[in-house]
C-alpha cells in the first residue's frame, strides 16, 4: 500500500503529466492506494465545480482513508518538526509534517512531488515512492 499526497492529486486531478501522476495512474487498480484524512480535505476543497468534486469524491469511496491525527500522532508531529529545526529546516506547511509523521510511523511509502517532504526523507526515514 501506498499514501498518495494531495501535490500529486492536484496534479492527477488537473490532467499534469509528471512522473508522480504517471506513477499514480499506473499504481491505481494495480496496487492499493491510501489517502489521509487531511489528503483527503485538501484535495477535495479545491474543486469549484460541483461535477468535479463529486467525481473525485467518487474516485477517493474506492480507496483506504486513514484517520492522520490524534494525540499519539499530534505529539509524534511536534516531535519530527522539532528535529528537522535542530538541522536548521523549517517545514512550511504543519499539514506536511502531519502527513510525514503519519506515513514514517505507519511505515507507509509517500508518493508526493512536494519539495517539503525530502527532509522527512533525507533525516527521518520517510519512503518515498
């Protein structure tokens, strides 16, 4: 199984071909796939038109959606943020750090194209697909 970012299924979603989206289009139905609550909210929030949203809405009913946060998760969050600022790395965004924390814990590959998970990668031992 792997955990699919939401920067990978904005670029699915708004038909950009890279390698990420190539990767994820081969691995649907092939391979199963998760997403994370927070993916999930973060994806769907941006469709404007009512059709879309319905169809990707319909897309996510097939796959595993994981609860990302609570307070085991909350914790081990602040702890994989605070290591990465002893190296002088700041992630940006706290959503990124939940969704790393979640896949190095659960020891689920992350297919992303975000540039703010390679320090989970590089430090932390986040798999990358």
């Amino acid at each position: 199984m792997i955990m699919v970012d939401s920067s990978v299924w904005i670029d699915y979603f708004t038909g950009v071909v890279n390698k990420q989206t190539n990767t994820l289009d081969k691995t649907l139905g092939q391979r199963p796939v998760a997403v994370g609550d927070l993916i999930l909210t973060e994806v769907l929030q941006g469709f404007r038109r009512d059709q879309d949203y319905e169809t990707a809405k319909a897309l996510f009913d097939d796959l595993t959606v994981f609860e990302m946060l609570g307070k085991n998760m909350a914790l081990k969050s602040a702890e994989n943020f605070r290591a990465l600022r002893k190296k002088g790395i700041t992630v940006r965004k706290t959503a990124d750090v939940i969704i790393a924390s979640f896949c190095i814990e659960r020891k689920l590959p992350l297919l992303f194209s975000d540039k703010d998970f390679k320090p989970f990668v590089k430090h932390l031992g986040l798999a990358e697909v």
